[in-house]
C-alpha cells in the first residue's frame, strides 16, 4: 500500500468533500486477486477472493474474502473512479501488463 492520497473519485454535485475513516481493524485491507461480479434487478454484487494454491487437483478453489453490494447507481461511478486511478498509476509506474 503506498501513502499517497488516491485520486479523488467523481465529486458529488454539492462539491462536499467527504473525510473517509478507515478504523484501526481495516487499515491493512484484505489481499484479492479474483472477483466475481453478479447483479439482480436492485443491486451489483463483488464478491472479492483468493485463490489459493492447493486443494484438490485440477480443482482451482476461490474464497470470498469480502462480499460488498452497490446500488447500479454506483456502478458507472465506480468504473470512472477506477478508470482514474489506473489511468494515474501507469503514468508515474508504467503500463500494467495482465498475466493469463
């Protein structure tokens, strides 16, 4: 994780600007490097997980490690803010080259 402050998602139309608390049980975030999208009528769900080597052979295993729902009205929102960061991540890093 670095110290430098994300950039900043789509602000709202009121232009507050909104103080994020992580508490202290939360600070370190949980590793994920395999989600799963699924929707219904009324919300998105992320389920993100871990898959772990091991288990039984030929059969990959994946554990949720948090389970988060959003309203589809967050879904663009979340799209563009993600859009930004990697965006202003491979400006100063370089291109991000997916593996599989």
């Amino acid at each position: 994780m670095s110290d430098e402050e994300p950039v900043p998602p789509e602000q709202s139309s009121s232009h507050q600007k909104l103080q994020v608390h992580v508490e202290d049980e939360r600070k370190h975030g949980t590793y994920a490097n395999f989600l799963v999208v699924s929707h219904s009528p009324h919300e998105f769900t992320l389920d993100f997980c871990q898959v772990l080597p091991g288990g039984e052979p030929g059969k990959p295993r994946a554990e949720v490690v948090s389970r988060v729902k959003v309203a589809p009205t967050m879904v663009g929102k979340i799209i563009r803010a993600l859009n930004t960061n990697m965006t202003a991540y491979e400006d100063k890093y370089g291109m991000v080259r997916e593996v599989g």
